[in-house]
C-alpha cells in the first residue's frame, strides 16, 4: 500500500506547482460559465484559460477586455484568482486554516517556507499572519481612498466595487482594470488621488512582506535589516532613474507627455515610472511611446520587484548583488574587511531569505575561510546556517 501511494509523496516546490496549476485550470473552468460573460456566451477555452493563468501569476495581460467581456461574477472571480496568485494559494489555505483553528503540519510548515523563501521554518506562521494582516489592511485603506474618489464620477455601489477591484489588483501588482476598451488608468492622468493611491498599491505590494514587518518594527527596533535596506534603496533608485528618464524621452512627445501640462507630465512620468515594476497599469498611451522608452520600460520590467513580493522579474537585490557589489569586488576590493556574520550569512538577521544572504556574503568579498562554500571547517557559518534551515525545523514548530 505504501508503494503505491509512494507518488503522493511530493515535494513543496512540487506542490506548488500543482496547486497553481489547479488554481488556473478552476479559474478557467470558472470563467467559462455562462454566468461569467456580460452577453451569456461562454467564453472560449483558450481565452478562459489565459485569463485564469494571467490573473494567478498576476501577470496583468489581457486577450480579452475585462470590463466589457466579463460580468461581475466573472470579474470576482478573476480579483479572488488576482488574491489568490499574488500573496500565494498556501497562504490563503494558512488563512482558512487559522480561522478553522486547525494545527500547522510540519509539511504544511515546510510548503511555505519554500513559498515565502525563507531559510528556517521558525516563525514562518507568524510571517504569514503578517502577510495576511498587512494585504488586507493596505488593499481595504487603498480600497476607501478609491471608493471616495470615484463616488463623485459614479454611483457610490459601483465606485466601491470598483475601488476594491482596483486596491486588489493594484496592489498585487496584476494591473488588470474595469474602465473599458483597454483604457486602464489613461482617464486620470491628471487626478493626483488615484496616482498617489495606486502608486502607494503597487510600490507596497512589491517592495515584499519581510521589508513592511521591517518597516512597521522600525520605531521599536531602530534598525533595518540587510535586506530591507538593499530594498528600499534599490527601488528608490530605480523608480527616481525611471521618472527622470521617462521624463526627458517622453517631454516632447505630442502622444504622451508632450500634450499635458506641467503637473500632467509629472504625474505621468512617475506613474510609468511605477508601474512596469510588474504592475502593468498605465495613465498614459503605452503604444505612443517612443522606441527608446520602451526600450528602458522592459529593462525596468526585466529587473522587476523585490523577493518576497507579489511582483515578478528577476529581483531588485540581485541587481544590486551581481550589479553594484559585483563591480565594487571586481575592481579591487578584495581587500580582507571584518564583517559581521549576521550581515552576511542572515545567521543573526531575522526576515532575510536564503538568496539574499548568500548573494550578500559573496558580494561583501568574504575569505573562503569564513564562507568556505560549505567545505567541512569548524564553525562554519554556511554548515550553521544550513543546520538551522534543516535541522531546526521542529524548533519552528511552536511558532
């Protein structure tokens, strides 16, 4: 009996992946009903299905225009797949199971550990209390702002859909929208609430979970981690060089920023500077833009968010690792440096993942006889940091 059920036995990368993908074959399956259409024809398989697979992954394309094909059972149903996608389908099931009072396996445990990319499993159900506490919060603040906003352009019922809708979406990163005729935000370039709103939204969504715990403990503990502060000042650098750029390419251009006013361009520019972060939203004629802003907008999508987030991309810290630390090593750094283990292994750092710590030990120019590769030395922080991941696992437990 144990051999045959021997297949059940996946691993939490394995589980992931099939609960993704039985997430979007539902949410296809969901958005073929004929509920689920404004005219009652069902919609195609194909288009079903991607709909359900961009929803999920929150990657915010469209083959179809959300606000005129779907009705509101099926726009729900592609915001719940938008929730479900960007905090992550384990951490929702975390949610049910919290509410039932149900007790955390050690596999459950394990499942999102490798979900949050964490290095140890101590405190993992305590961080997913946190994820959960900070999305709704953020998603109902940015939800009430938008509602407000938006009840004086249409009734109060459907300016509060559609400012959950929009909080939901946003801060995700998902960038999918009910204005129509694949407008997104184009209506409210000049409207500094929804600019500054939905920025808020996405900026918070994709800087991560682990730097927002760092960011609301930062009154009590003074101090940030390594990680938060390769964060923070990767996206502000990024979104700064984004505006300034966006700004110069795009100041003449009569299809985009050319033809507003000062405080249009502004907000305009920092809207797009925002956005391809993974959000996908615009305020602006995308297709209008010059080759060489678009050029630098899939370069800003490329690097993407943080770790950790509801964003995409190949991560700000790495940027900042293989990028910024990498040249500074190359060009004669070498130089042996005493450097605090906690800065560099994560050892001592509580919200610094695996990757992180890795790359910045690296990165901070190390002596092989501190960071060995994992060869057998005593005391060996990466044999430490290694036992603590695996063998203090049960410790975790009591979280």
């Amino acid at each position: 009996m144990n051999s045959k059920l021997k297949w059940l036995r996946l691993s939490p990368p394995q589980i992931l992946v099939l609960g993704f993908a039985a997430i979007i074959f539902i949410g296809a399956a969901l958005l073929m009903l004929p509920i689920s259409s404004r005219t009652g024809e069902p919609l195609g398989f194909i288009d079903a299905l991607f709909t359900s697979t961009s929803a999920t992954c929150v990657t915010g394309l469209v083959v179809v225009d959300t606000g005129t094909t779907f009705s509101s059972f099926g726009q729900i149903v592609i915001m719940l797949l938008i929730q479900i996608g960007g905090l992550g389908f384990m951490t929702m099931a975390t949610l049910f199971a919290l509410v039932l009072k149900r007790r955390i396996s050690l596999k459950d445990r394990l499942v999102l550990q490798e979900a949050m990319n964490q290095s140890s499993m101590e405190g993992i159900v305590r961080l997913i209390r946190r994820v959960l506490l900070y999305s709704l919060v953020i998603e109902a603040c940015g939800a009430v702002l938008l509602s407000i906003r938006w009840a004086f352009d249409m009734p109060i019922g459907k300016a509060i859909y559609y400012g959950v809708f929009h909080a939901v979406t946003m801060f995700n990163n998902a960038g999918f929208d009910l204005f129509g005729d694949f407008r997104s935000l184009t209506g409210y370039v000049y409207d500094p609430v929804v600019n500054v709103v939905v920025m808020f939204l996405i900026v918070s969504g994709g800087i991560g979970f682990i730097v927002l715990s760092d960011l609301i403990d930062f009154r009590k503990q003074r101090r940030l981690s390594l990680h938060s502060k390769v964060v923070l000042s990767m996206t502000g650098a990024l979104l700064l060089l984004g505006f300034i750029v966006i700004l110069i390419f795009e100041f003449t251009n009569p299809r985009t920023l050319g033809s507003l006013n000062w405080g249009g361009k502004f907000l305009g520019a920092l809207f797009q500077s925002v956005t391809p972060r993974t959000a996908g939203a615009n305020t602006i004629d995308i297709t209008g833009l010059r080759q060489a802003t678009q050029f630098f907008i899939v370069i800003l999508m490329f690097i993407g968010a943080s770790p950790g987030s509801t964003g995409g991309g190949i991560q700000n810290n790495d940027v900042y690792h293989n990028g910024w630390c990498g040249h500074r090593h190359d060009a004669g750094t070498r130089r042996h440096r005493h450097v605090p283990l906690s800065a560099c292994t994560g050892a001592g750092t509580e919200g610094v993942n695996h990757r992180t710590s890795r790359l910045a030990a690296r990165s901070c120019g190390l002596h092989d006889s501190v960071h060995d590769r994992g060869r057998g030395v005593p005391g060996n922080p990466v044999r430490n940091n290694v036992r603590v991941r695996y063998g203090g696992a049960l410790d975790g437990l009591n979280a």
